[in-house]
C-alpha cells in the first residue's frame, strides 16, 4: 500500500512538470495522467499516476498535517 500527500502542479512542460508540496517542489512526469497547472496529483516513484479535487486534496493534506502534529506532540520522529 502506498500512502501518498497530495501535490498541486504549479509548472508544466509537456510530459514533465513541478509539483508544490507545501513550499517543496518535485519534479514529476506527466505521462499517466490528464491534469494541469493548478490540478492536484498523487504522485509514485516520479509519477503522477492520479489527480484528486481540490476539495479532497486539501481535506488530504489537513489530515497530515494533523497526523504530524500528533507525532511531534507524542515525541514520535517522523
């Protein structure tokens, strides 16, 4: 099972493109998906196998940063 953040696209050059996740920006491939600058993709070994709605993606993202908030509290390493 993978479990994966959510990212937005913020650059895109044909097949290639950079995905934000929260200031730290990756660059992925394109290939398997439809998606564009502003859409949010889940990304696997560089990528983007699936988009989400910002809707979902961002309901994601709070989750995690819940779960890693929970952690520091915990004094769990991440």
């Amino acid at each position: 099972m993978c479990l994966a953040i959510p990212g937005k696209i913020i650059e895109r050059d044909g097949n290639e493109g950079v995905v934000d996740y929260d200031g730290a920006r990756i660059k992925v491939r394109l290939d398997l998906v439809d998606a564009d600058v502003g859409d949010y993709v889940i990304v696997h070994t560089g990528f983007a196998i699936d988009t989400l709605s910002e809707e979902d993606a961002l309901e994601s993202i709070e989750l995690w940063r819940q779960i890693g908030e929970l952690q520091d509290e915990s004094g769990q390493s991440q």
